[in-house]
C-alpha cells in the first residue's frame, strides 16, 4: 500500500505522457504486436524523462507517507484506503476522456477541421486541468503536509503535464514559419514569370501584323513553356497545351487497356466490331462488317481510343458534366470563371490519387467514379481482372491504388483541368466533333493514321471520329482527329 501511495503521483504523469506521446488515431489500424511494443517503448522514454526529474521529491514523500501510516489508527487507514480508491477511480475517468478528446484532436487533422480542432484541444487541456487538481487532491490527504506545499506540488504537476503538449506547439509555430518562407519565394517567382510573360506578349504585339508561320510557332512554343508552370490569366494557348496533354492521356490509357485485352486473351476485332456497332447507332451512315474487319486488324487502338474518347468528354459543354443542375455560370459568369480558374491552378500540380485519397466524394471523385463506370463494363472488368474488386470499391466512394485505375485517373484529370480552362475563357471554346462518312476538311481535322509518302490518297472519308476538336475565342482551331476509310 505505501509503494502505491508514494508512485500515484507518478502514475499520473505517466499515463499523461503516454496520451500525449501515442498517436491514438493513427495506431489503432496496426497489429496489437505492434501497439504493446509501441506503448513499452514510449512508457520506457517518458519514465526514465520523469524518474530523473523527481526522484528526490518522490523520496521524500515516501518517508512522509511512511511516518502517516504507522502513527494512524486502523480505522483512519480503512477510512483513507476508501478514499484513495474514489481518487482512483476519478483518475482512471480522466484518462479515459484525455485519450477520447486526444483521439479526437488526431482525427480532426485529417481532413482538417480548424472548429473540431479548437473543440478537442479545449477537451485536452481541460483533462489535463483536471489531472493536476486530482494530484493536488491527493498530495493534501494523504499525509499531514503544508498547505504550500500542496499548492506548489500541484502547479509544478500542471507545469510538467502540459509541457509536451506546448513544445509540440512551438514545434508547429516553427513549420508554419518555413511554409511561410516557401510561400513567398513562390509568390517571387511567379511575379517573374507573369513579368515575363508581359514582356513577351508586349513584343509579339508590337511586331508586324504579317509575321511568319514560324514566329507565331515561337510564340506559341514560349507560351506553352511559361503559363503552366505559372499561368496567371487563362490563354487560348494554355488551352492548347492541355489538350495536347489530354490526348497524351488517352493514348497511354488506350495502350494500358488494350495490352490487359490482349494479355486476357481477347478476339480485338470482335471488340472493334462491336464498339462500331454502338457507334453506327447515334449515326446515320452504317458501315459494313468488312470496313470494322479492316479496323480492328490494323487499327485497333483507335476504335478503342474512340470509345473512350465519347464516354470521357459526355457532357463536356455542361458547368458540372451534367452532374446535378447547377446555373452558376448563367447567374454569376464572372465570378463562375475565375472560381474555375482558381481550381485550375490549385489542382495542377496535385496528384489525382493523392487528392482522391483526402477527397473522395469531392466533385472531381464523383466524375472519375460515374467516367470509370461508363467505360469499363462490369463483364469486361471481371475478364481482364478476373473479380469487379475495383468496382466495388468505386461503387463504395473510393479510389483503388492498382495500376490501371492510377492510369485512369491521369485521362481524367487532364480531362477536367481542360474542362476548368474551357469555363474560365471568354467566350468559351465550342466543341464540334467529325461526322462518320463526312469528307475530310484539313481545317478542321487531321488523320490519326499518316501516310507514308505524305500524300493522302484520294476518296478518304470519316471512318469514325477519334477526338473532339474546339474552336477557340481568338480564332484558333485545335483539329478534331480522325480514322479516314476509303468511300469504297
């Protein structure tokens, strides 16, 4: 009984620390191997932190305690004992809500709520309190000592128990310093860059009316160079440049699909046949089997690309993809654009699983899903996979981390930046998109498929459109891309 008394103080400390030390939130998805050598290791450092610091008071009180006990009558011990087993049990209590509140603080950092944060760390401190006073408590009853004594014991407890807690802070005062530091030398440099990009455009403009093809391919190259890295304003040009960007995505996330379809096994030009199939019935020219023969043989990649094409830009002129029923860029257009464009530049640089993995359920989450959905099928998932995990869990609200699904998300990032950049311009870009069997028109589309002396043959028609084209505010045509068949 003594050697409990005289470690109670201590006890206290402790299991403090030990909250303090543990993150709660983050552990409880380890194994309990891992928690019990987690808990032994931190329970070690913060003991041998406290040992050192009193083991002098701790002696003392010892012999105090000591001296109490044996000058006590029986009932006074059994009247004390009962005592300190209520204290006890108000200790135990105040654990236990310090490590729900602290959990809760931990919780609160991911996603960050700044208000839960203020709640839980008020909840902490609070606990905290309450811890002191119970020591404090239990200092003055347990033995005849000074009445200064107690109170100096007790501020000093408050003092050791709160200092983790303000030196974490501290250390978080010193980050955000640094992050401050990051932010302005950013802010620099892109003060440098749109200084740049002034003086470019000042230069271009006062040049002569009549420059040549390969001046405004210079400028055009300049532009693309500097605006992503720092755009400040959306440009026709930065259009350009992320739809060249998308269909890079779609040509790697095309390649992606058709090596799972060939490494399952799959009869290509049975698939093409079938994608032509689904294609020729929004048009009003069939083509016969021979013609999707000669695709899928030659060409696969394409019809595929096509496919994915449609499904990934349906409802590309809506604010929202047709999502819900939003009007914001009917009520408020100016606003609405440089909201867009504000989006645009914070999400440049995230990594799309990344930001899925904090986000799922964000706007952005729910086009990835409601796009994944569209154009993988379930049957076609289960045989290049061979279960619908990934469907399940995209069914669920979350973003699987396999390969394929991270391929995916790149298309549809691209996608939605240009679709954030279309809504920022004004006027907006207009979509247009070839017709099947409509005659080829340099200015508007180009083949997917280059000759080999340069030249294209006679009689080439639209076969089936590969991506949209857009014409843009100041006049600029980003083509439409095409497979070109013969009208025979």
């Amino acid at each position: 009984m003594t050697s409990k008394a005289s470690n109670f103080s201590d006890l206290i400390q402790r299991v403090a620390a030990s909250c303090l030390l543990h993150p709660l939130a983050a552990s409880r998805h380890e194994n309990r191997a891992g928690d019990e050598e987690d808990e032994s290791e931190s329970e070690s450092e913060s003991e041998a932190e406290f040992k050192s610091g009193e083991e002098e008071e701790a002696a003392e009180e010892k012999e105090k305690y000591k001296e109490w006990w044996e000058g006590t009558k029986e009932e006074a011990r059994i009247e004390k004992m009962m005592e300190m087993e209520r204290v006890m049990k108000e200790v135990f209590e105040a654990v236990s809500s310090m490590k729900r509140a602290y959990s809760t603080l931990q919780q609160a950092h991911c996603p960050w709520d700044p208000e839960k944060i203020r709640v839980a760390d008020v909840a902490v401190v609070g606990e905290l309190k309450r811890l002191a006073v119970l020591r404090e408590r239990f200092r003055r009853s347990s033995y005849n000592g000074s009445r200064e004594g107690g109170r100096s014991g007790g501020v000093v407890g408050v003092r050791e128990v709160v200092a983790p807690y303000e030196a974490a802070v501290e250390e978080l005062k010193r980050e955000v310093k640094v992050r401050e530091v990051e932010v302005e030398n950013l802010k620099e440099k892109l003060r440098n860059v749109a200084t740049l990009t002034t003086a470019t455009t000042t230069t271009v403009t006062n040049g002569k009316k009549g420059r040549s093809h390969s001046h405004s391919l210079s400028k055009k190259k300049l532009s693309c160079t500097l605006q992503p890295q720092g755009a400040v304003a959306p440009t026709s040009e930065l259009f350009e440049t992320t739809m060249s960007q998308v269909r890079e995505a779609s040509k790697s996330f095309t390649s992606l699909l058709l090596s799972h379809m060939r490494s399952a096994h799959w009869d290509i030009a049975a698939a093409v046949r079938s994608i032509e199939a689904a294609t020729t019935a929004t048009d009003s020219i069939t083509f016969t089997n021979n013609t999707s023969s000669a695709i899928a043989s030659h060409h696969a990649k394409y019809a595929l690309e096509s496919y994915i094409s449609r499904k990934i830009f349906q409802g590309f002129d809506h604010e929202t993809f047709y999502m819900d029923g939003s009007l914001s860029s009917l009520l408020n257009p100016d606003q609405f654009r440089r909201d867009c464009f504000t989006q645009y530049r914070d999400m440049k640089a995230m990594d799309p699983s990344e930001l899925l993995g904090i986000l799922p359920t964000c706007h952005f989450g729910k086009f990835c899903s409601k796009r994944y959905l569209s154009i993988v099928h379930p049957k076609m998932e289960e045989s290049l996979f061979g279960d619908l995990e990934q469907r399940r869990q995209v069914l669920a609200g979350n973003h699987p981390r396999s390969q394929f699904y991270v391929e995916f998300l790149q298309l549809a990032k691209a996608v939605w930046l240009l679709h954030l950049l279309a809504f920022s311009l004004d006027p907006a870009p207009s979509q247009f998109e070839a017709s099947r069997g409509a005659e080829l028109h340099p200015q508007y589309m180009e083949s997917v498929v280059k000759f080999s002396n340069g030249h294209m043959p006679a009689g080439q028609i639209v076969g089936f459109p590969v991506s949209p084209g857009f014409k843009l505010g100041n006049g600029s045509v980003i083509k439409a891309r095409v497979y070109l068949v013969s009208r025979t």
